[in-house]
C-alpha cells in the first residue's frame, strides 16, 4: 500500500505522484469541483471555522484529525482501504469465485463496472445540493456541524468515485465525472439519477430521517460494493463505509432526539404543537415517507442487472465475505416473495442471483427495524403508548414487484380507491410539511438547542456540548 501523501495538492495514498498522467486529469478536475462546491455546497458560512474531522489515513486507530477548518479548504482527497491481512486475494462469489482479483478492469465488464461506479457516485453530490440551504435553520451549533461534516464526507466520497472513473475508464470515464458535476438534485432537465435524491430537503427532520434511512441504503450498496472482485472499487468503498458510520449515527441519533422531546413534553402534559415541538404523528409520516422511498433505491426484487453483476463478481451480497452463505456461487436456489393479487397476497419464487436486490434489501430492512426499535424504547421510558412503525417492504413503492401497486403500511393488498382516501393518514401533507418547517429556528447560541429537539448525550470529539462547533463570522 502507498503511504499517504498529505502535502500533495490532492492528498492521496494511491500513488499519484508517481502517476502523471492522472495527477494532472485529476488537478484539471479539481477546480470544477471547487465552484460545483462554491455554488451548490452550503449556502453561506463559506468563511465560518467548522470544527471538522479530515481524513489523514487509512488505519484503524487515528485514521482522521480533528480541528477548524473553512469548509471550503477543506482537505478532499482519495483514500483506499488496506487489504485483508490473511486473506486470499481472490473473488468471493460468482461464477469467478477463487480467481484472484481484479486491478484492471475486465473489458467484458467495463460498461456495468462503469454504470455501478456513476450511480454510486451521483449520489454524493446530490446530498450536498438536497442539504445545502439547511444550515440557515440549524437547531444548535454541534448539528450544523454535524451537517457540514456530512457534507464535505460526501464531497470525499464523490472523489473516490471520480479517482476511479479517471483511472480505470479512459475518456469516458472524464466525460462521466464532468457529468456528475452537471446534473443536480431536483432539475427537472438534468436531474440525479435516483429519484430519491430528487426528493426535496426542506427541514431538519427531513435532514434526520434522510440521514437515517437513505444514507442507511448507502451503508449497504457500498457494502455490497465492498466485496467486489474488482480491488480498486472494493478497497475505495471500504474506506467510504468508514465514515459513513457518521453519517447513519447523525440521522438514527437525530430523529431520537426528536421523538426524546416530544415524550419529554408529552410525559408533562403538554401538546408539542402548543411549543413548536413535533407530534409523533408527524414523526411517523415522515418515517414512513423516507424509509419507502429508500426502499426504491434497492432497485427491482427480479433483475437481471443485479444477477449478472453478482454473476460476474462486482457486487456482492452484504457480509458475502464473512462465510455467512452457503454456496458462494448462488445457483440452484430460489427467493420467496408475496406479491398481491387482487385483494390476496400470492407467493412468487425469484431465483437466487435475480433476487440479489431483494437480499441486500432485507438486510437493510433489520437494520432499520433496530433503529426504530430504539425510539419506541424511548417512548416507552417516557410512559408513551404510541409505537413509531416501519412500514412493510410492499407499501409505497414505485420501483420493483411492488411498484404501482396499493398496500396499506402493514403491507395488506387494498384497492387503490381506499389507498388514495387513506395516503394522508400515512405520509405527509403539504400541512405537515409546513408545520415542521415553521418549527424550524435557528439557534447559534452555545450550548443552546431548538425547542423541538433534545440535546445529545455527549458532544462530538470528546467535546462538551457547549463547545463552539462552528464560529460564525
């Protein structure tokens, strides 16, 4: 592994040094970036010191700094995970299960490596541009930090995306990272690729509940990303997972806190509405919301594209490396899924590699269930008998099996006449959207939050609460 170069003018531990030809495609980029970040980053505190961490390393221990920095020099650059200690450098899963890997790109894979790498990355500068106005109603110094943070780690993650289109994919693939550049978050002419990362950010809860459940369905696209017979991509997703962490804790820990104070007022007696706090039926249409249009990000339950990406080693399944599946190779083996028909649910049988979709799904699904879980536990600290719900895998759906179709949120068939008399009872009106949204203050005050939102337990870094994560000029 090459060290890391932090005094390059892109700070690197892949040898760009000793790499002209793409040190200089790469520095040609570099500006483009800078005014894509200028006029579709953060709107304004362009000047303000933010207390940030930035990546330093590749290790386990002491990988990132922390310290003030102007986001806009910000220290961006392009980090590969080190390999396995021990273990065979060779493909997982697939039909290539055994076969070492990949550092070149096959050139029978070169169009679905390439299309895999442009959907993963497209999703990082759309985060940016969806969040980009939040910081204007942030509930307390250490969430806009938290903010930023999340920010400029999805600008690093874009590089790493870049880094390899650049590298691997000749001119396509610097016409497909100027691309990224072009398009933008809700452009009705150019918009981003996932319809999700369309969808507006209007508000802080949003903000929580995105952070929670759509970056959550990133965790595990870039775990599946990470099992790839394909090094490069596998060892660059590998580091990214690394600090996504952070960014799944600011929405789980966010919406929380949410649901933490509006217990704590329900539990006095008091009408969170009377307060400009949120009531829970408003959590749970938001939840609900997110959580569905996060599912569609998974793509279709029955496809091709999935089958053949596994079948050819470059996506795998979550944790397909930790020896948690039988036949490495998926064949002979069938997925069972319930999809209505009329007014009954009917069992379908999807085979095994067509399904990939629907595994990495599920997987995600349990995970959301936990975090939810963890919320009712607050509630129910707080004496509060309502429960937040995730909703079934088949309501609201618009993509796959399940798109199209009319479930209620427990996943029961229903008629679409009924689903579109009940929609407002379940996800959220323009009312609720301006109601949380006058909610929404400002409080830059130290150690001070927003009505509607407890503080954390602890701060960032070790940090008291009331420390000054962002100094604002």
């Amino acid at each position: 592994m090459t060290a890391v170069d932090l005094n390059a003018k892109i700070p690197n531990n892949v040898g760009l040094a000793d790499d002209p030809v793409i040190r200089r495609a790469l520095e040609h980029w570099q500006p483009k970036y800078l005014e894509w970040w200028k006029d579709m980053g953060p709107s304004d505190y362009k000047e303000s010191d933010v207390y940030l961490r930035t990546a330093v390393g590749v290790g386990k221990g002491g990988w990132a700094n922390f310290g003030y920095v102007k986001m806009p020099d910000y220290r961006w650059g392009i980090f590969l995970a080190e390999p396995e200690e021990g273990a065979p450098q060779t493909v997982k899963f697939g039909d290539h299960v055994g076969e070492p890997l990949w550092t070149q790109v096959p050139g029978e894979m070169r169009n679905m490596l390439r299309r895999l790498v442009v959907t993963q990355a497209d999703t990082e500068p759309a985060s940016v541009e969806q969040q980009r106005m939040l910081g204007h109603t942030a509930p307390s110094l250490l969430d806009m930090r938290n903010l930023f943070q999340v920010n400029v780690e999805e600008g690093r993650h874009l590089w790493a995306m870049v880094y390899l289109l650049h590298k691997y994919f000749g001119s396509d693939g610097r016409d497909e990272a100027e691309e990224l550049l072009r398009r933008r978050s809700g452009n009705e002419d150019n918009p981003r690729i996932l319809q999700a990362f369309n969808k507006p950010v209007r508000d802080w809860l949003t903000f929580f509940c995105f952070t929670a459940f759509t970056d959550r369905d990133g965790k595990y696209q870039l775990a599946a990303l990470a099992e790839s017979g394909f090094d490069p991509l596998a060892r660059s997703t590998q580091f990214m997972l690394t600090e996504e962490a952070h960014h799944l804790s600011v929405g789980e820990n966010g919406v929380g806190r949410v649901v933490q104070r509006t217990a704590e007022l329900m539990k006095q007696g008091v009408d969170p509405r009377k307060v400009g706090a949120i009531p829970l039926d408003i959590i749970q249409k938001y939840v609900t919301e997110w959580s569905t249009a996060s599912y569609d990000l998974f793509g279709g339950e029955d496809s091709s594209n999935a089958a053949d990406a596994f079948a050819t080693g470059l996506k795998g399944r979550y944790r397909e490396g930790d020896g948690i599946y039988k036949d490495p190779r998926a064949l002979n083996q069938q997925y069972e899924v319930q999809v209505a028909e009329g007014d009954h649910l009917a069992k379908v049988e999807i085979p095994l590699r067509r399904a990939m979709n629907a595994l990495l799904l599920d997987a995600y699904h349990a995970d959301c269930q936990r975090i939810v879980a963890r919320w009712n536990r607050t509630l129910a600290e707080h004496q509060i008998d309502t429960k937040i719900l995730l909703p079934s895998l088949r309501f609201n759906r618009n993509i796959g099996i399940h798109g199209g179709k009319s479930y209620d949120p427990s996943g029961n068939p229903m008629s679409r006449e009924e689903y579109d008399r009940r929609r407002p009872d379940w996800l959220p009106s323009e009312a609720d959207y301006r109601y949380v949204q006058n909610c929404m203050v400002q409080v830059k005050e130290r150690g001070k939050f927003a009505n509607w939102i407890a503080p954390p337990h602890v701060g960032i870094n070790e940090q008291p609460i009331d420390f000054e994560y962002v100094k604002i000029h």
